[in-house]
C-alpha cells in the first residue's frame, strides 16, 4: 500500500475512475446487445444514433480504444444495414 499522502489520494481517485468506466462500458454493452435484438428496421435506424454516441463517448473517455469504437459502429452499421434491406425485401 501507498505511504504518501498524495498516492493514497491517487490510488481512491483510480478506484472511483475504474468503477465510473465500467459502469459506463457495460451500460454502452448492454445498449449494444439491446440494438442487436431489435427486429423492426425503424426502431433500429431511431437508435443507431443514440448507441453510436455512447460507443463515441467511451473512445472519448479512453475506456476503449478509438480504433475498437470504429469497429463497433462499424459492425452496428451493417446490422442496420441487413436489417433495412430484409425489410424492403
């Protein structure tokens, strides 16, 4: 354990940070699995932008990594996709 002052309030502030960014990274996970199971191409393009925005925030944070964002957005993006043209089929 830390012996100076200053570390000891270094090491609670990472303890809070760490706490902050998982809650964070499991609500954008849980938002994630939630626009995956959507079926209706409307409510999916409604939340795209939402879901992107929270993905964005987390690479802004550096809970992940810009590059890991992209790819998420990405991989959503041709969901949407797939899902708007099973819709128009």
């Amino acid at each position: 354990m830390a012996n100076h002052k200053a570390t000891k309030k270094d090491a609670r502030q990472a303890l809070k940070r760490r706490d902050r960014n998982r809650y964070y990274g499991k609500t954008t996970r849980n938002a994630i699995r939630k626009f995956s199971a959507i079926e209706d191409a409307a409510t999916a393009t409604e939340q795209m932008p939402l879901v992107a925005s929270m993905i964005d925030k987390l690479a802004k944070r550096n809970v992940i990594h810009k590059n890991k964002a992209a790819n998420l957005k990405s991989a959503l993006a041709k969901r949407l996709n797939a899902k708007s043209a099973a819709a128009t089929a």
